[in-house]
C-alpha cells in the first residue's frame, strides 16, 4: 500500500509543477481532504467518508475534514430520521 502512496505522491507533484502551480498548496493530502469534505457535505453521510479514508475511529475522520461544526449540524438537521 505504501509504494501506491509514494506513487500518488509522484504523480501529484508531477502534474501540479508541470502547469505551473505551488506544489505546497496542492498535496496530497489537502487534496484528499478536499474531495472527502465535499463529499461529506453532498451527502451527509460520515461513515461513509469514515470508510473511504480507511479509519477506525470516527474521530480520526471528523479531524481530518474541512468541516465547520455549523455545517456539520445543518447537514444533520437537514437528514433527520
């Protein structure tokens, strides 16, 4: 799993220097980030989110978000049950 990271890592770099862009706003990571907090606020659903990232705990996955508490709780008023 690691060599596919390291991998990732290399093809990230490579695209975000080659147009030209600062490879320091543009990681990995941040852009991990971003895709899995427009998910989350498309849907809602932090399970969801929790298993893409490969977490165990939920916490984990709430920390890693972009996701204010405000939002957090609309996205869950507006999915009451």
């Amino acid at each position: 799993m690691r060599s596919g990271f390291v991998q990732y890592a290399r093809l990230v770099r490579a695209s975000v220097s080659s147009i030209g862009l600062e490879m320091a706003a543009y990681g990995i990571h941040s852009l991990q980030r971003t895709k899995v907090t427009q998910i989350y606020k498309k849907t809602g659903h932090l399970r969801a989110v929790q298993l893409l990232l490969g977490h165990t705990r939920m916490g984990s996955t709430v920390r890693h978000m972009d996701v204010e508490l405000e939002d957090a709780l609309a996205i869950a008023e507006a999915n009451e049950i």
